[in-house]
C-alpha cells in the first residue's frame, strides 16, 4: 500500500509550418487540448454518420515551444527522479519526418537545438557534480531494432550482417535486458555526447520521398545511474536507468511511394507500432491478465520501461498540415490510448556492494547487473 499509481504523460508537439490548417486543427488555449474537424466531402458517396469532429485532452501541448520548453515540460522532473532511484523513460512517437528525432536528440548545428538525451546527459553530470556525498556513476547502451533485428550502435567495428552479432532480448532476475549489447561507463558529459554521436552515425539512415533523412529504424538510448555514498563504511548503492525511445516513423506505404528495400523496412515498422499500440492498449485495461510483451522485438525490449515500476512520458509528433490529417489523427489517438496507462513508480531498492570490491582509490566501482 502507499504506492502512487500515475498515468503515462503524453505530450504533442506539432511541427512549425507557415500552412498551419487552422480551420481544422484548433489548439486549447489552456495549452492541453486540440480539436480536429474534417469537412465532409460535398461528393456524396460518404455516410453520413461518418465522425468529422474529435477533440483530445493530454498533458500539454507543445506549439512554437523551442527546445529548452520541450525539456522542461517533458524530461526534466524524470530525470531528477532517476537520481533518486526511480526509472523514468521517454518515447517519441509520431509520423515520419514530424520531428521525432529533432526532439530527441536535436539538430547538432546549434548548441541551443541540442534535444532531450543530450540535455539529460547534462542534467544528470550537472546533478552529479553538486552531489557533495554521494558519487553517481553512469553507463551508456545504444540499441537499434532495423526490421526486427537488434543492433548495437556502439559495438566496436560495426559488423552489422554479422551472424555472431545478433542481440536477444533476456527477462532476466533483474529485468529485461539484452543480451550482447556493450555498455559504456562514461565518466563526464563530453565522453557520453560522444557516444551519443558515435551510436547517430551508425542508425540506419534510409530515403524516400517524405523525409531526405527518415530514420528506419527505432533507437533506444539507456543511461544506467548508480549513486552511493562517499563513506566507505556505507556499502548502500541506489540505482535507476534512464530510457530515451526515438521510434521509427509511422506511416502510409501509399503516400511514400516505397518500394523493393523500404517498402520491406516500413511494413516491419507499422507492424512492431502496431504491437506497440495493442500492447499500449492491453496495459490500459485493468481487466487484462495477459500483457503482449513478447510479440515483437520492440514491446519486449520495452517491458520493464513502460507501465510498471517507472515514470513515463511520451511526446507524440505531429504536422500541422492539411494533408497529414490522417496521419495525425491516429498519432493523436495513440497518445490518448497511453494516456490511459497507469503506472506504480516506486524507488529502486538499495542494495549492497561486497565490502572489499574497492575502496579508497579504487576509482568508481562498477557493477554489472546484467
């Protein structure tokens, strides 16, 4: 008992345009709501009891909000309460080209673009460095899922065919983990930007006609935080991990135009966003015994990071424009949908280090839980 239960956080950020659809998409002026009218088509043909109006109330709306706004309202609290133990993850969800992985990681040619992992990687060294007892270590993975497979995106020598390179996802006594992916200790800011960078120039990087650079694959940043004392008599150690999720885009193979190699790559795409949107659905029924966690690559790698024991935030991507309308009615659907998923974020457990794996002058003392 005592426990908190709290729904997931969903945000929409709308994409700035100069051919904003005003006549059909309305934004609350409480900054929390957005409205969506379709004009029946004179044509005939349509049934008339078609909906042409549908409203959607969330957490926040994130319009004209630069980078600084969208950290604030999005990550920051999250990130605090890692540093006191509890999981936090933030996914980006949206069509393709809407702006998933400016928000996520942002655009390197201004400092004041960076997005939300590089942010949170400063947070978190900032935090740490006026932390006067406690020593916080932290750890960095990088996985992509391209068309069901696992990579790591910080594998040295990227073998990417390679058969001996293949990932699996494990449950393990400890949580989901993944099987083969490198974990990187980082002991400053700059060390993990550079991994950060190092893990974007290996995404796989596709072509089609909606977006020049259209990830095609999702990206899951994870920082792994340990805090402890400075005492050495106090063995105490508290940790949390941090899940930073840039999701493949959604989209329509009509529209793109894909074929051969891409139209390949986008259905696995909608099929792991479909998983991921039943399996959101399944976490917001109270009545469901069974949770489909295992049905792709993606929702099982996501099993302890959504719902449960962890805080969670989604930030969905949307165009402003008349011609995404669909698009960004679904998009808008599935953030209501995870808006209904409640989870019990509760501190990670201290635990205890073996006295003897260490001591003064033995630097920071790692601990692999995988």
């Amino acid at each position: 008992a005592g426990t908190k239960t709290r729904r997931v956080l969903a945000f929409v950020r709308v994409k700035p345009t100069s051919h904003f659809a005003q006549d059909m998409i309305k934004l609350g002026s409480d900054n929390k709501s957005i409205d969506i009218y379709i004009r029946k088509s004179p044509r005939g043909g349509i049934v008339n009891n078609t909906q042409t109006d549908w409203s959607f109330k969330l957490d926040g709306l994130l319009h004209n909000a630069s980078q600084e706004m969208v950290y604030e309202a999005v990550a920051k609290d999250l990130v605090s309460k890692a540093l006191q133990g509890y999981n936090g993850t933030i996914m980006c969800y949206g069509q393709t080209g809407a702006g998933k992985t400016y928000t996520m990681t942002g655009a390197a040619s201004e400092y004041r673009n960076r997005g939300i992992i590089p942010r949170a990687i400063q947070q978190i060294f900032k935090s740490a460095a006026e932390f006067l007892n406690i020593l916080v270590t932290v750890r960095i993975s990088y996985l992509e899922i391209y068309n069901e497979t696992l990579f790591d995106l910080l594998a040295p020598a990227l073998g990417r065919g390679c058969k001996d390179n293949q990932l699996t996802v494990m449950d393990g006594p400890q949580g989901v983990y993944v099987k083969g992916l490198s974990i990187h200790p980082v002991s400053h800011e700059e060390e993990a930007l550079h991994l950060l960078f190092e893990g974007e120039t290996n995404r796989v990087i596709g072509e089609h006609s909606l977006n020049k650079n259209s990830s095609r694959s999702h990206c899951i940043f994870t920082m792994f935080i340990e805090c402890r004392s400075r005492d050495y008599t106090n063995h105490k150690c508290l940790k949390s991990k941090i899940t930073l999720i840039d999701l493949a885009g959604s989209e329509r193979l009509s529209k793109t135009g894909s074929e051969g190699q891409v139209r390949i790559e986008a259905s696995y795409i909608n099929k792991s966003l479909t998983f991921l949107e039943q399996l959101v659905i399944a976490l917001a029924d109270p009545k469901r015994e069974h949770i489909p966690f295992r049905q792709s690559k993606l929702t099982h790698v996501l099993k302890d990071s959504l719902g449960g024991n962890c805080n969670t935030v989604l930030v969905t991507n949307i165009y402003g424009e008349a011609e995404h309308l669909e698009e960004t009615l679904s998009s808008l659907r599935f953030a209501t949908r995870m808006n209904w998923v409640t989870a019990e974020p509760v501190p990670n457990k201290p635990f205890y280090r073996e006295v003897g794996t260490g001591g003064p002058g033995g630097g920071a003392i790692l601990l692999y839980y995988n």
